[in-house]
C-alpha cells in the first residue's frame, strides 16, 4: 500500500511517497528556516504564505522523484493538527483537493503519531514500546501499543523541551533555530559550571517543565553581565542540556521500570541531540532495553513520518471525510477519538 503523505504544520512544506507505512519511495521538503531565521522564530503568516507558494510544487516533485503517478497512490494522509492553525490549513486543503479530484481515501494525521511513526521508517521495529517525544512543540511519554494507539503517560506543563533550547539559544545570541547549535556548543562545555533546576524531578508522575530551566539561564547570564563576567556560552549551554537530559533520562527511566516495556523509541527534532542520544544509549545498554532514534533526517518534521502514520491508521479501518479540518490544539486522545 503506497500513502502520499503531507506536512505543513509548521516550517516545513513536505510531501511524500511511502510503502506499507516503512519503505520511503520519494521524499521533497521546502525548508522556510532561512526566512524564519531573519526573524528569531517562525512568524506564522509568513510560514502559511510559504506553504501556499510551495506546496502544490512539493507534491508534483515527489511523484516525479518516484516516477509515479496518482493511479499508484492508496492514500492520501495529511497533518491536521496540533501546530500552527494557518500553515496546516494549507495541507488539509491541498490533500481535501487531491482527495476530491481523484477519489482516494483522505487520512488526518496527528503531528505526535508522525513523529513516533518515524521510527519504523527503514526499519523493522514493532510496537509495543514506550516512547519519548521531544520536539519544538512538544515533549510527552507514552506507551504505544501494536496497533498503534497511544496513552499518554505525562507531558510538559509549559514549554517543550527543544523550545527551551531555542528560547536559551536565543539568550546567548544564537540564531534560530538554536537546538542544534547549543548541542554543538554543550559538547565541548563544562557542565557542571552552572547548578541549573532539574524541572519536577522530585515529583512523581512524568510530566515535565522547562520553563523554570530557562528562567534560570537568563537569571545566571543577566547576573554575569551586570558584573561584566565574560560568558562562556559553551558552559552555559553544557550545563542547560545536562539538566534537560538529566529529567528526560530519570523520567523515561521511572516509565520504563513501571511499565515493563522493554523497547524505547525516542523520537521528535531533540531526538536529534547528540548528548541526548549518547545519554539514553547508556541508559539502554545499563537497563538491557532496546533503544531506537529515527534516522537524523526523520527526526525533525517531514512528510515520510506523516504517511508512515496514516498507514497505521488506516489500517485501524480510520480514514476522514472531506469535512476534515485543521486544529491548532488537538489532543491524542481527541484524534484517536474520532470514527
Ligand atoms: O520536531 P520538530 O522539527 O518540530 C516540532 O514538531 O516542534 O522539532 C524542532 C525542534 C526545535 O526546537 C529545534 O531547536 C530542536 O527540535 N532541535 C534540536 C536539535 N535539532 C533540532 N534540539 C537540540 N539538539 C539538536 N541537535
Ligand atoms: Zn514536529
């Protein structure tokens, strides 16, 4: 089964062609990061005007990169939600015209699924397994059962573990997006330089919070430059992520000692993080729980991950109608609700 999957939740206009929820085919995103970056963050009328622009070409390059055409396709599956109300209307519209004009099922797709769906992409892992989610948008636990339905388990009360990255970034002047620069940074840094929170480490349950994380940096840097200290922002950024890393890796931890799973995918744009991986490799490897990152290249958003989720969820016999919208809030437990 062939799904054309589309992505434009947020910066990135992404279409592609995927095999029986694993094989990629074709692959063509648009990365409006370049525009974004001028601004410090993603300014959402600009990003909806980008994906306008660029979409229909998107889609048209991935059957030409596949040498395929609609008559190949099963299925057409779309992010609709959570994420930016403006940038997703244009993919629920392209892909509500695609389904329209030729007659293929229609799949809404929630962003968190696609991102844990990005796991089995060229690769034979299966659920059951627990997954950690760390993104710009979000950061959750949850157990992902054979179907392909998720529980969630706990989430951040406030900002999502790589939007404190950004937000940190932003403080010590690096450019948008500043995840990956503070990963490059933290590598060489000290970091135990600084005693940042561990965020509701203390409590039980696993929810998270980095708000108080980042308050603590901007605090710590304001203090060194009212006192004319000069900034090592390599610490600084070393002793950040350690604390983010510290309260993923006990949380993910307690989740996995309480649910017996013995897989962990952890999947989202922070999936990408160095430091992080080689954390939860030795927490694997001390625990004998198999740990899978997706492939660099599907850890941040893509059209891959949304079509290897509407697979799975065609498969539970869902699809959607063409009154399909988008949402800027959707929950997990909302959109696997639906009929
Ligand atoms: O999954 P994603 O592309 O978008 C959302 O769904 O949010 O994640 C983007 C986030 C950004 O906050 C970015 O700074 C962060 O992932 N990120 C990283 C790294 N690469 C991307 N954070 C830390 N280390 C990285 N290497
Ligand atoms: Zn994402």
């Amino acid at each position: 089964m062939i799904i054309l999957g589309i992505e434009t939740s947020c910066d990135e206009t992404s279409a592609a062609l995927v095999r029986d929820g694993r094989e990629l085919i074709s692959e063509v995103t648009a990365t409006q990061m370049q525009i974004h970056a001028a601004f410090g963050g993603v300014v959402p009328e600009v990003a909806s005007r980008h994906h306008v622009e660029d979409i229909t070409r998107v889609v048209d390059e991935t059957f030409r990169e596949a040498g395929s055409t609609w008559q190949d396709v099963d299925a057409i599956a779309v992010t609709c939600g959570p994420g930016l109300l403006g940038s997703l209307l244009v993919g629920v519209s392209a892909a509500k015209g695609y389904a329209l004009a030729t007659g293929k099922p229609l799949i809404g797709v929630h962003h968190i699924a696609g991102h844990v769906a990005a796991a089995t992409l060229n690769s034979q892992i299966r659920p059951p397994f627990l997954c950690l989610v760390v993104s710009g948008g979000h950061t959750e636990l949850l157990t992902v059962d054979e179907q392909f339905c998720f529980t969630k388990l706990g989430g951040t009360r406030d900002d999502a573990a790589g939007e404190a990255y950004d937000k940190v970034a932003r403080l010590i002047g690096l450019a948008y997006p500043g995840g990956p620069k503070v990963d490059e940074l933290a590598h060489d840094g000290n970091q135990e330089a600084y005693a940042f929170p561990r965020g509701l480490l203390d409590e039980e349950g696993y929810d998270f919070s980095f708000s108080g994380l980042k308050s603590a940096v901007n605090n710590a840097l304001t203090k060194q430059r009212n006192r004319r200290e000069e900034i090592d922002a390599k610490d600084v950024c070393a002793s950040f992520q350690a604390a983010v890393i510290d309260v993923l890796e006990e949380k993910t931890r307690r989740a996995l000692a309480h649910t017996g799973y013995q897989r962990l995918v952890v999947a989202g744009g922070v999936a990408a993080n160095r430091g992080l991986r080689s954390r939860f490799t030795a927490l694997a490897s001390a625990t004998g729980v198999e740990v899978v990152f997706p492939p660099l290249r599907w850890c941040t958003d893509n059209a891959a991950m949304i079509a290897s989720a509407g697979y799975y969820r065609f498969q539970q016999g869902k699809e959607n109608d063409l009154s399909l919208n988008a949402y800027a809030q959707l929950s997990l437990d909302t959109w696997q609700s639906w009929a």
